[in-house]
C-alpha cells in the first residue's frame, strides 16, 4: 500500500510540470505585458519597457518558465508583478478564507447527500424520496451565484441576519457556506440514490436477504459499502472544484479569499500569482484525487489486491 | 446484389425509426421531463424570435428618465439603472444563453467524439499521449483554466464558448473513449474488418452510432452545467461584455442595485436562468431514462 501511495506521488511530479506549462502559455498568450496593465494607458513605452525589464518580463518565454520552475523547487512562489508582494505570505493570509468555505461546505454536502440519497433510495417512490428529488432538480438548476444573492437580499438586507459583504467573523460565513453546499448536496444525493438503487437489485442482496440480515444491516452494510465507491470519486470532484467555485462564491459574498485574489490576478496579468495560485490549488486537487483512490483501495478488496499487487 | 443492398439499408432505416419511436414514447411518458421539454421549446422560440418579440434597440438602449423602475406597463419587467428595458434584455439575452449552452455541448461532443472515437479505435501511442494530456487538463481546476484561456483570448461570446469547450472535452474524450472500447470487442465489428471495410467506415458506420447512446446521454446531462458556468463566467465579467445583454452579466450589474433594494434587477435574470437550467435539467434526465432503461427502476 506504502509502495502504491509513493508511485501515486512521484506520478504526481510530471502532471504539475505539465499543468504549470499548460498555464504558463495560456498566460502569456494574453495580450499586452504587464508593465503597461500596471502603469495604464497614459504611460510612456519607454516607462512601460522600464517596468516589464525589471519585472523580468522581456526575458524569451523559455527563460521564464524554467526560471519560475527552478524558483519553484527552492521553494519560492515568486511575488506578485501588481502589489511587489510575497505570494507566500498573501497565501498565508488568504488560503484559511478560502478552506474553511471548502471543508465546511464539503463535510456538509457530503453528510447530507449521502444521507438523503440513501433515504430516497430505501424509500423510492415515497414522498421523502419525491421531495427530495424534486428539490434537488430544482437546486441543481439554480446558479450558485444567483442563490448567493438570494440569500443576501433575504437574510442579509431584509432580516438583518448575516452580514451582506465582507468580514472574517463566523456570521459572515454561514451564507456562503450554505451556497456552496447546496449545490455540491444535490450531487452526492442524485448519485447516492442512482448507485444505491443499483446495488439494491444484486444477487447479493438477495441472497442476504435470504440469510435473514435485519433490514438496517443490508442498507448499510452490504448495499451501500458497494454503493459508495462512485460517491467518492464525486466528493472528491467536489472537493476540487470547491476551490475554483470559490472564485464565484467570493466575488458575490466579497470575501477575502484566494478566489478573488485569483481573479484580480488574471484581470490584471499578474503571472507570478496566477502561476503560483494554480499550482498550490491544483496541487489540493491532485492529493485529493490520491486520496480517492486510497480509500478506493480501503474500501474494496478487490481493487487493494489489484493496487498492492 | 444491389438489390440486396437497398434491402439491407431500408430494413436499417426501418429499425432506426422504429427505435427512435420507441425512445420518444417512454420519453412522452416522462411527464416532467415533457413540462421540461415545453419551457425548453418557449425559451428556444423566444430566442429565435426575439426580434419580432421586441426590438433589440430597446435593450441596449439607454433612457435617463426611467432609471430603475420597478415592473410596469410600459417596461414589464422594469428597467435598470441606465434605463434599458430588463424585458427586452431577458429577450435578446436567451439567444446567447443558450447558444453558450447548446453550442459548447455540440461543439465538446464533436470534438470530443472525434478524439475520444480515434484514441478508443486505434489505441496506442496516441491514446497514451491524448489520455496523459487529459489527465492534465483535468487536474486544473475548471473554472480556473476557463478564465486563464478568456483571459488571454480577450473577453467575449466567441471565446468564452472556446473556453468552456477546452475545459470540457478532457471529460467526453475519457466517456467516448470508454464506450468505443466496449465496442470495438463485439462481434459485428470484427465481422466488418472480416469483410474488409475500411478502418474510416467502420467507425463512421458501425461504431459511432452504436455509442451514440452514452454520448447523447453524456451530452444532455451537460449543456445545463455547462450554461450555468458560462452564465457564471459573464457574471464575474470574463464573459459577454456590456452592453450585450445576457443573463450572468446582468446579474452582475444587479448586484449594487440589490443592496438599494431594487429586487426586479435580480429576479429576472436569475429566474431565467434557473428555468433554462431547470428545463434542460429535466430533458436531460428524460432522455437518459428513454435511452437506457436499465438506470429506471
């Protein structure tokens, strides 16, 4: 298993030099360099040349990425081209922001989709599992940021509840928190019910069943533990996209996390932090994707005997 | 002998329609997916005749004197704070609300069929090579790579429909490339390489439309997403630009008018979209039913 993890790791090394490439010439096919994002348009050319010369930007393309790589591995994230500022230590600053958003609104979302799929499927065709179906359509349709306003406009304006902008204190959390969660619930729900609707029909069931099991033992036992391995892949999507869905989230609720510093970032061609940013958020993602598949291997014999082998 | 061939190919025809009359009659028995159909066919003919609906000066069309009115006779859904007419704007905004969604989803399924098709037939170096840079893409949070490549593109439709294809491909390359695999081991495509039939006409004939299921199915489960980030794309500004109306955009502009209370600006848009979502959403679910009936109970 220790050996499966560690070529799952070092397996992890040419995907990130390939993501850094992939962004790395995506960046630098925007029009106009920074210098003249930074000065504006009343700037002189030669002011502007000035600045990309000591930015470093009027190095050969080559140059640069293999000298952000190298910094990279010495442990430098580089500094932000706009504010002159450590990305690191902005990182310190923003990061705890933007993971509390993640892991509230994923723990949530998993606990409640799991749990809700699971009672539509137990109960199919009852009126929980009509409802719950229903709702869930219906959350799956409506955008995350339209949903966040909503909710500003009623308890933020109207009821006076939450905060409608801004903050770092625990009020001002719970609206984006709920956005964020509702939307990922809906997922783990439909695909809880379809995998558990599926696995309730195997001969293995039956045949438990036949044994005499108690209802509850079937359920989650039997069913759900074959039921569970395509919700993890899900929740581990989510968990991922969590960090780019922040990028909306933080823009409606203003708060002050990586996904608007991201977004300032790319608005204002500031490639150092836009590089960086991607690496540490694609970085969480690809671990999270390990993680999947660990637990994959936990969870299922067969696959451990394959992956260990 | 090309007696036998028209033969063959009218008996072809016959079961095709036969299957797609089966398709249609456990779609009809859908009912939401039918209530989701019939929004879909209004917002579809709204768009197409939008012009005839209300004159698309008026939603670009900027008036002083009525700045952020609420809902009345002369402006049915109100106006915003330039004075255009919110009515006029929800019109001409669902022809590229939906372009964005039906067209990236056709755009990613050509695309991704073709690839997805090549790399599954042939295998090999290049599906090691396509699948390895799949990886990759996916790796990249979506909605992160989306705004990078609307960054460096420039900020509009063409381009935002450019970047939600990037980002969606990767994800029907890896579907298609798995159904073709589970294809090209029957017994009907070894038979036609038996008969000598070329590697193209194989796949054109025998292999794509036999996966054309899982792909319409695949396809149809997305284009509501695939509205919805885009709509989030031109909320955040890197999509559709002002003053061209569209849904996302203009939820961003109600955003400060929603704090002065002007509630119109928000609920139009935002209701448009969901119901566009929301009719995709259950067409999608429809057609996945009437296509494979093994996921219903």
């Amino acid at each position: 298993m220790l050996k499966y993890i560690c070529k799952r790791l070092l397996l992890m090394i040419p995907t990130l030099l390939g993501i850094i490439f992939i962004v790395f010439t995506v960046m630098n096919l925007t029009p106009g360099s920074p210098g003249r994002t930074i000065l504006g348009t009343t700037a002189t050319q030669e002011q502007v040349d000035q600045l990309n010369h000591e930015l470093g930007y009027d190095r050969p393309f080559l140059v640069r990425f293999l000298d952000y790589c190298g910094d990279l591995l010495q442990g430098d994230m580089g500094t932000s081209y706009r504010t002159r500022a450590d990305f690191t230590t902005e990182l310190k600053g923003r990061m705890p922001t933007t993971l509390k958003l993640g892991i509230a609104s994923f723990v949530l979302s998993s606990i409640l989709g799991i749990s809700l799929g699971i009672l539509s499927a137990v109960k199919q065709y009852s009126f929980a599992d009509t409802f719950c179906s229903t709702t869930a359509i219906l959350f799956a349709s409506i955008p995350g940021f339209f949903l966040g306003m909503v909710l500003i406009y009623v308890f933020g304006l109207q009821l006076g509840w939450f905060p409608t902008f801004g903050g770092t204190d625990f009020k001002s959390y719970v609206l984006p928190v709920i956005t964020l969660t509702l939307s990922n619930t809906v997922i783990v729900q439909r695909l809880t019910r379809t995998t558990m609707l599926e696995a309730v029909r195997q001969d293995y069931i039956r045949t438990a069943k036949a044994k005499g099991c108690s209802k509850s033992r079937i359920t989650w036992k039997h069913a759900l533990k074959n039921a569970i391995l395509p919700v993890i892949t899900v929740m581990g999507i989510n968990a991922g996209s969590v960090m780019g869905g922040a990028v909306i989230c933080e823009t409606v609720f203003s708060l002050p996390g990586m996904g608007t510093y991201i977004l300032t970032a790319i608005r204002s061609k500031d490639i150092p932090v836009v590089m960086s940013s991607t690496v540490v958020l694609s970085l969480i993602f690809c671990v999270i994707m390990i993680l999947v598949d660990v637990l994959y291997a936990v969870i299922d014999p067969r696959i451990r005997e394959r992956v260990t082998r | 002998m090309k007696h036998l061939q028209r033969e063959h190919a009218r008996r072809k025809r016959d079961m095709r329609r036969e299957h797609a009359r089966e398709t249609w009659r456990l779609f009809c028995k859908n009912k939401a997916a039918l209530f989701g159909l019939a929004i879909l066919v209004i917002f579809v003919l709204v768009a197409l005749f939008a012009d005839l609906i209300v004159p698309y000066e008026n939603a670009i069309a900027q008036d002083a004197s009525v700045r952020l009115d609420g809902p009345s006779a002369a402006h049915l859904f109100g106006t915003d704070k330039y004075g255009r007419d919110v009515f006029a704007q929800i019109v001409h905004g669902s022809r590229r609300s939906l372009t964005l969604g039906i067209g990236t989803t056709l755009l990613s399924v050509v695309i991704g069929g073709l690839i997805g098709a090549l790399c599954g037939f042939y295998g090999g170096k290049l599906d090691a090579i396509v699948m390895r840079i799949c990886d990759i893409v996916m790796c990249i949070p979506a909605l992160l790579f989306a705004l990078a490549v609307v960054a460096a593109l420039g900020a509009d439709m063409i381009n935002l429909i450019i970047a939600i294809t990037i980002i969606s491909v990767p994800s029907y390359i890896r579907v298609i490339r798995s159904v073709i695999l589970s294809i090209v081991e029957q017994d009907y495509i070894y038979a036609a390489r038996l008969c000598g039939t070329s590697n193209w006409k194989i796949i054109l004939h025998h292999v794509l439309p036999n996966a054309m299921g899982p792909i319409i199915v695949q396809a149809s489960m997305n284009v509501a997403s695939m509205m919805l980030t885009a709509a989030g794309l031109s909320f955040i500004g890197m999509g559709v630009q002002q003053p061209t109306p569209e849904w996302g955009a203009m939820l961003n502009e109600a955003r400060d008018s929603m704090l002065d209370g002007h509630l119109h600006l928000l609920l139009f848009p935002g209701v448009a979209i969901a119901l566009s979502a929301l009719s995709l959403n259950l067409v999608g679910d429809g057609l996945r039913d009437a296509l494979d009936p093994r996921l219903k109970s």
